[in-house]
C-alpha cells in the first residue's frame, strides 16, 4: 500500500486573497461543495477574525460539508484563534490553523519581536486552539527563509503544545526544488516527535516554481500540500492543486503516494473557481488549459490517433474533460436542468437560486440552440451573484465613421433608470452609459472576453476588473452577444463593489 499524500486547499483563504477574488457566502458554500465532491482532505474556508462575513462563511461551509475537515486560518493571537474555533464549531471535523513569522525580516521588520516572544506566542497559540479541537496546524510564515535552527526550536515547542500538523511556507515564492528537499529532510531530522506530525508544504509561486518546490518537498518527507485550484492566489499565486494531484498520479513511478482525489472532477472544479473569480485560465495551463489536450501540428495528430499514448500522457478525460457534451436544449424542463447542475456538482443552495438560474437558462436557449456544460458555468455564477444593479435592455449603434452611442436602461434596486453615452467604441460608449447613472468613478483595471464553447453561436464571457477607492473586484459576464456580455461584466463589478467586504488581511 502507498502513502497518502494529503491534499489542503486554500482557494477560499489564500486564493481569495488574490485582487478582485472576494466571494460573497453563497459562491464559497457552492465552491466547498465542490471542493468534497474533488475529494480534498482539507479546505480552508477562510480567515475568520478577516470580517463577521468570513466568519459566517466559515461557519455556513462547516454546516454543509461532511467529508473534509474544514479549517479556519488565525494569527497567533486569542481573539483570531477564538474567532477560528467559533467558526468551525460545526464541523465533523474542524481544524485550526495559526501561524505566526519566522524569518529574522519578518520578526523584526514586520512582528517587532524577539525571537524568545515569537516561540512563546505560537505556543499559547496551539495551546489555545486545542481547546476548540485536537486538530492544530502551526504554519512559520516566511519558513524559507528562517534560520533552520531557530524553525528546529519552534517546531518542538507547538508539538509539544499539541500541534498535529507543521506547515513550511515558502511565502515570498523565494525556494529553490533541489534546496527545498534538502531544507525539509533537515527539519524533519532536527525536530523531536518529528514522526508525530504530518509535515505540509505551501509554495508560492514567484519565480514559477510552485509546483516543482511542492513536489521537492513532498520528496523531503511532506505528506501534505497547500495549493489551490487553478494556482489562484495573491501575486503569482499559490500551487495549482490540478498539477500537483496529476504529477504524483502520472508518475506514480517516482512519488509511489495515494490521494483521495476523484480526477475526473478536476475540470470542473476549475471552470467553476474561474467563472466566481472571474480569473479565466490562461489557454496554455497544464491539465485545465482549453489547450492543455489539443493536438495542433500534423505529426502529433497522426500519432495520437494512431495510438493515444505516442503524445499523451493522460488522458483528456481522466482530468474531466468532456467533448462539448451537449446536454440541454430549448425544451429541457426545469427537473433535467436541475439534475445536470446537481451532476456538475453546481445546484445553487435554496430554491430561489434555482429559479433564477432556471429561468437565465431559458433566455439563453431562446438565442442558442445547443447549451453545453461550459454555459452552464457560467449561468450558475450570475444566479449566485448578488445584485444591485441589473441590465434591463441595451442598444447599441455602431457604424464606421460614425461614433457609436449606447443607450440603456438598468434596475437599480428595482428602479429603472435611463441612460446613454458615445464612446470610442460600443463597449467604451456602454461604459459611458453605466457611469452616466451609476457615477461609481471606479478605474477600469482589466477587461477582457473568451468564447465559452466553439462556434460563432458561442456565449462570450467578458471579465472587467474595476477599482473604487484602493478596493478591487472583479465581475463576470456572458452573453451570445459580447457587448450585452460586457455591460453585464461591468455592472457584476459594480454589485461586488457596493457588498461590504471590508476585511483584515491576515499578513499584513
Ligand atoms: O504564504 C503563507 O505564508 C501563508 C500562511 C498564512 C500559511 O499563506
Ligand atoms: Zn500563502
């Protein structure tokens, strides 16, 4: 029998950390869903001394989910560590999680503290959070850069505190795989009750290695790994799970450890993560790429047909991938379309989501025939999204020499309101219009559209990413007509703009 390699995801606490990411309560439940259904052994749902909403969610997604622990991140302080065990107080099984700096920059530049106080707070740290539940994860911020030694000398003192679990964050993306092995195996020989524990890597991916250095460390003796789906996260992100998961399955050969992860729903774990994001995936990704599996050059298309293994070394499907899988049309009724999403593994909580989501799926049949799983992504993020503002109908005239003119009518709490503009081009003039009534004076920081299946037919999906005063979100969009799909972006944007989401941020 092979090792387990447990999986720990932090797309809801490190990836949600990522610019624009915030998600309301009812896209991470839905996501947490899905997060049980893949199969991880952990999900760190949030940071619960962030804000009274994290908290809820934390709770919320420690109500719902029952097959893997839930866990709440805190600094080594009482009132996070108590707000963390509040949280997960629901839970089948709950973890905390604190952490607390360990490398000399981050203790005396950050922390201002002495290397005596550091240990004692992570001490009464664990000791705290050990009488909200026996499973306690101690993380050295900026472990690799820490002197050896002095991580050596903490690690025995939060085992001794209870700890189960030490985590090794590379939190600057600054470790190299060969030296990250190395760095593990001489924790692990240094730390009394070293085989008491399970030890944890979590990379960071600024120099791109975040993958390789969570596998270098796995090498050193880590039977856990923080990553997150599609490698979301703050700067370059964190390490992708999907990677992760599909080296050590592939080369079975060289890492011989087991997960309980259910492959097959990879793919749609990740299209979900990226249409509540609004972070899309870059076509060229390993394994959730639309590329990932594309055969272009003539060679390799004969290989592949001719025996699949010539070019590929999984398969397309192991990962969740479907052919375009038609699956509803027009005259789908409302059961079969609630019995795909529960398939999808996307059934929004409360009948009222569904209604929503049902009723967005018959629009989209009256205007495209065929509706694929991709569409339905994208159908359950706007049903999930809480609106303020809704596009009740937009024209657009566009003409060459002629500068174009927008005019639109939008609900604003259930008051419609007229408004138009002319822009450099239609999706500037629908701006225009939106800013005419809405007058937000948020900074377009981003703006961009993907077709969600092939053909000229397709839905695209716009993603707009807008600033309001230092505060950044991102909103989503589709539509078989991108300059509707574009207004949409923008007002999703402005919906998530208007949500209090004013939270801490754990490290700074
Ligand atoms: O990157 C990091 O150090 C973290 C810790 C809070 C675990 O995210
Ligand atoms: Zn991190």
């Amino acid at each position: 029998m092979s090792e387990r390699l447990y999986l720990f995801d932090t797309t809801l606490r490190d990836g949600e950390q990522s610019p624009g990411a915030a998600m309301t309560r009812e896209e991470k439940i839905l996501i947490a869903r899905q997060l049980e259904k893949l199969g991880v052994d952990i999900i760190e749902a949030g940071f619960a001394a962030a804000s009274p909403g994290d908290a809820e969610a934390i709770h919320a997604i420690a109500e719902v989910v029952k097959d893997a622990t839930v866990c709440s991140l805190a600094r080594a302080n009482e009132r996070d560590i108590r707000a963390a065990g509040e949280a997960i107080k629901p839970a089948a099984s709950g973890r905390i999680h604190t952490f607390i700096a360990t490398s000399p920059i981050h203790m005396e530049k950050k922390l201002r503290m002495q290397p005596d106080q550091v240990v004692e707070a992570a001490v009464a740290a664990v000791k705290l959070a050990r009488e909200y539940t026996d499973d306690v994860e101690f993380s050295a911020e900026d472990a690799l850069r820490s002197e050896p030694d002095f991580l050596c000398r903490i690690f025995d003192a939060v085992i001794q505190a209870g700890a189960r679990t030490i985590n090794v964050p590379d939190t600057v993306g600054y470790a190299v795989p060969h030296l990250t092995t190395a760095f593990f195996r001489r924790l692990i020989e240094g730390t009394a009750d070293s085989d008491k524990v399970i030890w944890s890597a979590h990379c960071h991916n600024d120099l791109g290695m975040a993958v390789s250095n969570s596998l270098a460390a796995v090498m050193g003796g880590a039977r856990q790994v923080e990553c997150t789906i599609n490698g979301l996260g703050e700067r370059a992100g964190n390490a992708a799970l999907e990677e992760i998961v599909m080296a050590v399955r592939t080369r079975r050969d060289v890492f011989d450890l087991e997960t309980r992860i259910d492959t097959t729903q990879i793919v749609p774990t990740s299209k979900l993560v990226s249409t509540v994001t609004g972070y899309p995936v870059q076509p060229n990704k390993a394994i959730v790429g639309a590329n990932a599996f594309a055969h272009e050059s003539g060679i390799h298309q004969d290989g592949v047909l001719k025996h699949r293994e010539t070019y590929e070394i999984m398969s397309a499907e192991s990962v969740g991938w479907t052919h375009n899988k038609l699956t509803l049309g027009k005259l789908s009724g409302r059961n079969a379309f609630r019995s795909r999403l529960q398939e999808l593994g996307i059934l929004p909580a409360g009948e009222e989501a569904l209604n929503a989501a049902f009723a967005r799926f018959k629009e989209l049949a009256d205007k495209k025939r065929e509706i694929y799983d991709e569409d339905l992504f994208s159908l359950i993020g706007d049903a999930v999204a809480t609106e303020r503002y809704k596009l009740v109908s937009l024209k657009v005239v566009s003409e060459t020499g002629e500068q174009p003119r927008a005019q639109l009518v939008l609900s604003d709490e259930g008051r419609e309101c007229h408004g138009e503009s002319v822009g450099s081009g239609p999706v500037d003039a629908t701006f225009k219009a939106i800013e005419s009534l809405v007058a937000s004076g948020s900074e377009l920081q981003l703006y961009s559209v993907n077709a969600i299946t092939s053909g000229t037919d397709s839905q695209g999906e716009v993603t707009v990413r807008l600033q309001q005063h230092g505060k950044v979100v991102n909103g989503q969009g589709a539509d078989t007509d991108i300059i509707v799909a574009s207004a949409k972006a923008y007002l999703s944007a402005l919906n998530r703009i208007t949500l209090d989401t004013v939270r801490a941020h754990p490290q700074v």
